[in-house]
C-alpha cells in the first residue's frame, strides 16, 4: 500500500461545507485505508494500492459527488511528490511560508499556457509566479486574501483546475505522512 494526500478543491469554502468526520467515513468505505485528515480545508492522507494519481483523484472527486453533492476534484500525490512541489518551488526559500503556495494542477498545461497566463497577470498585481511539474508557484507578496490571482483566473488560462496550499500547511502534510 502507498501513502498519498488528496488535496481537495472547493471543500470548506463557497458554501461546500463538509465534515471531515464524515469524509473520513465515505473514503473508508470505498477501500481507503488508514484516512486520516488534516486541518479542516480538504487534505486527506490514505493508503491505496499503488495506482496513477490521476484515476485516485477521479475515484475521490466520485466519492464526493455522490456522497455529499460536491463538484470537486482533489490533487492527488505522494510524499515525494510533494516534497519536489515545495523543492522546485522558487520561492519556498525566500518568501514566507504563509504566503509561498503550491497551486496543485489536476493536468500539466502546456508552456505555452503559463505564458499566457503570466502574461495575463501582468500589472495586475505583486504576485510572483512560476511554472512547476503539474503546479503553479505563487509567492503572494502582499497576502492572498485580496489578490486578484484567483483560482478562476488561473483556471481559465491555464484550461485545468488546481486548489492552493501554502508551504507551510505542505511541510506539515509531508510530516504526517510519515
């Protein structure tokens, strides 16, 4: 079995409110093991056969959907994998922890739509951003409360959607993998 975090979209925020008790209850009864949760924004760690992320992600955003009536989607990946997101991050070692996120992708958009999407942003804010391996690092200077890098703007350039940890709350999701 192979530890992995599903890193939720839209749990907890615009109304989709969910117990993670109950997650925790739905997920085990579809053949996760050991679920666990961590902080009440969508993250869940779980053993599973070791299969493609992209086919646990489908199972989990099913999961959701038919459980709670939640159009969702989770990123999903191992430990290694997130410690690459946060290594290849330029900005993990610079900015501060509560303002360096990792936007998980559910796909690897083409160069060209990080271009774009760079391009876009231009002027609109203090954001700094980078392409990553099926993420986008943000470094929100200022705070992402009031920016105007919203997960609809990088969805609608990038033509995937993604949900955004910061490398804090990433680091503490790596340790209780352990």
């Amino acid at each position: 079995m192979t530890r992995y975090a599903a890193l939720f979209g839209a749990i907890n925020v615009g109304g989709n409110r969910l117990l993670m008790a109950d997650l925790r209850d739905a997920l085990e009864r579809e053949d996760f093991a050991e679920v666990e949760t961590v902080v009440a924004s969508g993250n869940v760690l779980f053993s599973h056969e070791e299969r493609p992320s992209e086919g646990l992600a489908e199972k989990l955003a099913y999961v959701v959907r038919e459980r709670f009536d939640i159009d969702t989607f989770a990123a999903v990946r191992s430990r290694a994998e997130l410690e690459a997101a946060v290594a290849e991050s330029p900005f993990a070692d610079t900015g501060e922890d509560n303002l360096v996120h990792v936007h998980f992708l559910e796909t690897q958009p083409a160069p060209e739509a990080f271009e774009t999407l760079i391009a876009d942003h231009a002027g609109r804010g203090s954001e700094k951003l980078a392409p990553g391996t099926r993420a986008l690092h943000i470094d929100y200077v200022d705070g992402a409360g009031a920016s105007k890098l919203t997960a609809g703007f990088i969805a609608r350039r990038l033509g995937c959607r993604g949900t955004a940890r910061n490398i804090r709350s990433i680091r503490r999701i790596i340790e209780k993998m352990d």
